[in-house]
C-alpha cells in the first residue's frame, strides 16, 4: 500500500488525487482540510433559494485536459454554460462591450464547489475537514529517496508527517502534496520539522509569490434588472470595485424575477478596507454598483453576505526550479500559484500535471 497525505482540498488537489486514485489503485490518499468545504476559493453557498459562487465566478475552458475532464470524464449533469458576455467599465464608470474572450464560462446548477465533489466523489480518499495542519515533519530515511508511488523498490524510509492543532498525527505519508495558497505554504515549509538545505530555497521561493485580496460583497434584490451582459470587469485598474456578476445568469441558482449580485471590490480597496466593519464594506460596495450599473435601486439590497480573501489572486508564479527538486523528496506544490495563473482551470490543470507525476515519479 502507498501512502499519500495532502494538505488543503482545493480544485488542485482534487485533481490530483483523482489521477492518483486512477492510477494508482493501492494508494491510500489521505486529505487534510482546515475549513468546512471543498474547492477552495472555487466556492459556493446556498442561503433560502439563492445558490452563488462568491470566489471564483467560473471555469474557463482555456485547458484541453480540463474541458475534457469537465465535459467527457466526469459527469456533466448539472453543469451551466453562462451566455450572456462580459462587459467593461473604467473609473469613470461608463460601461462598454467588449471584453467577452472567454468561449466558455462554465459552473454547475449546485455551484463551482462540485468540481472537487465530483472529483473526490470518484476517489476513495478519506477527507478530514476543519482539520488545521500545525506541522509537517520528515521522518526517517534519505532526502534523496524516491517519489514515485509507483516505485517497486519505495520504502517505509524518509516519509511525511503532519501534526493537527488539535493533537492528531496524520502519516507517515511516502509522499506529501501541499495546496494551500503560497504564503501558508510557504509557513508551513518555514515551521517544518525537515533537516534539508533544499527547505530554506523552497521557503524564500514559494514565500516571493505575491498575492492580491479580494473583499467580496453578496447583494440580492427582489426584482429583475434589464442589463445585456453577466458581468462588468474593470480594465483601467482604477476604480475601487473589479468585478460585477449576476447569478442569476446561471440556471439554478437565483429564481426568476430576483437579482443577485457579487460584488469584488479591487486589490487596492480590498487591501485598505479588509479589516473595516463588514456592515460599512457591503454598504460602499452596493452603491458603487448602484453607480456602475445606473439603478439607484442596487444601494438597497434586501439581503447581503460577504467574504474576504486575503490570498485571492497570485500575481505571478513561483520559481519552478525548487519546487521541482522538492519532489525527489516525496514533497510536490500545487494549485493555480504553481500553474502561474490565479484560474480555475490553471489549479485543475496543475492538479493534472501533479497527480500524473506523483503516480510515475517524473
């Protein structure tokens, strides 16, 4: 039996898992999750009869690997493709066509979160959720030992551990996968019980990934608006919301004759504004769209939700070079920091390329 731990159950490490489980059929795949949820910042609530995805807004089909996935591998029932176009705006607020490139702007009637459903759902993976890992630690062994959960000659020797804030100890694992956004991943590489100087190199590059916040504001209304478009983005970087999207235009999740809005405020505001009284942030935010989209009505919503993120979009990638050293130690990075695109598909797609090379070692 090979054993496999994985820290965070983003879409990546669902990915991943999902080709491990394939792949490999005796693995034993262990998930570790600090939060309630699955998908990460691919997210979605339910409140009455609203569904919204208030992370990520949708899955771009930017990725052959993954449309097939999505498409073809993987039960398709349920999945929305988003029709109307995306429109932009600038800081002086007037709205125009043109910013439609995406072919496809996919979620599902339940919400973006049932891609790593769908994909663990395939798995026999054991997930522990609210679950926080306080330490990562190297057992045993050469640092120089193989990978590869296929390796006939793997041994018990120079595996991973994790210990959980409530005392729990998770492994040993002959190989770890840590998805987390790069600042904890970083923390964590920083904290770990790991005699290597290969730890400090991972720690300085996966710690310069910088990352945007995000603060989002979840606004619905009691009626319907008259608008040609899904969403409004923002292309001059100047004003302090980002990003506008309707949920209504995904079947399921708004019922017909309502309006919800999530509104993503900039990495500026956000930045400024992420420790400020939630109540004051849904308040400014509505009637910035109110301004944007030009209906007085929208700074009056009847109900809200919010949500920060603190590390929303990577504004680059991480230096390849340590990262793929890491893995003749049985420890491999991913999730869309690594894929070097804060995307959906970008986190799917890294997730791919991981779980393919944790199975043969490459």
């Amino acid at each position: 039996m090979t054993d496999v731990g994985i820290v965070g159950a983003g879409a990546g490490a669902a990915a991943a898992a999902f080709v491990i489980d394939r792949t490999v059929p005796d693995a034993d795949v262990t998930v570790v999750e600090k939060s309630g949820g699955l998908c990460g910042r691919a997210a979605t609530r339910r409140h009455d009869s609203l569904t919204y995805d208030y992370g990520a807004n949708y899955l771009k089909s930017d990725d052959d690997r993954v449309v097939e996935l999505i498409t073809e591998t993987l039960d398709d029932e349920g999945l929305v493709d988003v029709t109307e176009p995306v429109y932009t705006f600038e800081a002086d607020e007037a709205v125009s066509p043109g910013r439609d490139a995406d072919e496809h702007k996919w979620s599902y009637r339940r919400g973006l979160t049932q891609v790593a459903k769908r994909l663990f759902g395939r798995t026999d993976a054991t997930v522990h959720r609210r679950t926080r890992v306080e330490t990562v630690r190297r057992v045993g062994g050469d640092d120089g030992d193989t990978g590869a959960v296929n390796d006939a000659n793997a041994t018990d020797d120079g595996r991973w551990e994790l210990d959980d804030d409530d005392g729990g100890t998770h492994g040993p694992f002959d190989v770890l996968l840590l998805n987390p956004p790069a600042p904890q991943t970083a923390e964590l590489l920083r904290t770990a019980d790991w005699d290597d100087p290969l730890r400090e190199t991972l720690v300085e590059a996966v710690g310069g990934v910088e990352y945007n916040s995000v603060w989002s504001a979840v606004l619905h209304y009691p009626f319907a608006l008259d608008v040609p478009y899904y969403a409004l983005v923002n292309t001059d970087k100047e004003h302090a919301v980002g990003w506008i999207s309707r949920e209504e235009c995904k079947a399921g999740h708004v019922p017909d004759g309502e309006t919800l809005l999530v509104v993503q405020a900039s990495g500026a505001w956000s930045a400024a504004h992420y420790d400020d009284d939630p109540a004051e942030n849904v308040a400014a935010l509505a009637d910035h769209a109110a301004d944007i989209i030009g209906d007085e009505r929208l700074a009056d919503p009847a109900w809200t939700d919010h949500q920060g993120w603190r590390y929303a979009h990577p504004e680059g990638g991480v230096d390849r070079g340590p990262v793929d050293s890491a893995r003749d130690a049985g420890l491999y990075l991913l999730g869309d920091w690594v894929g070097g695109e804060g995307r959906l598909h970008a986190a799917l797609a890294n997730g791919l390329d991981v779980g393919e090379r944790v199975a043969y070692g490459t």
